[in-house]
C-alpha cells in the first residue's frame, strides 16, 4: 500500500511540474481571444514543441518523443535479469 501511495506521489509531482512548465512557457506568456485559441495553442504547444523539440534532463536531455521511441526500440529486459545475475552451472 506504501509503495502505490509513492507512485501516486511522483505522478502528482510530474504532472505539477509539466503543468508549471506550461503556464510559464505558454499560458502566462500569451493573451487569448477565446477558449478554442487557448485550447489550439496550448495544443499546438505540447504536440508540436514540448513532445518533439524541449530538451528533458530527466530524459537524457532528449524530446519525450524521441526518448520514448528509443526506449521501445531497445530489447526488453527483465528486472531479474538486471538484479539476479544468471546461475553458473558447474
């Protein structure tokens, strides 16, 4: 229970941080007309600059997009395999 309760934490802390990241970068930095432009900007932020362009320290200093397709394009690795080495067999 301690440790999904951890989890939730950090995900509240990454989307807090994301959503800060966008008011100072974004939201605080324009006026809109409307509701649809601020949703079309704010969009057009996240898809076209902050996925695919924003350095991420926390991603190796790489876009979320291109960090997230190398990551699917390594092979699989197994916590066991990480922390259990293989049993030498005599």
């Amino acid at each position: 229970m301690q440790h999904e309760t951890q989890r939730k934490l950090l995900g509240y802390s990454v989307a807090k941080c994301f959503l800060l990241n966008l008011k100072i970068e974004r939201v605080w930095q324009r006026q809109y007309a409307g509701h649809a432009e601020a949703k079309a900007e704010i969009t057009d932020y996240i898809v076209g600059f902050y996925n695919c362009k924003r350095l991420n320290s926390p991603l190796s200093n790489l876009p979320p997009a291109v960090y997230e397709r190398q990551m699917a394009a390594r092979e699989p690795r197994f916590v066991s395999e990480i922390t259990c080495p293989p049993l030498l067999t005599a």
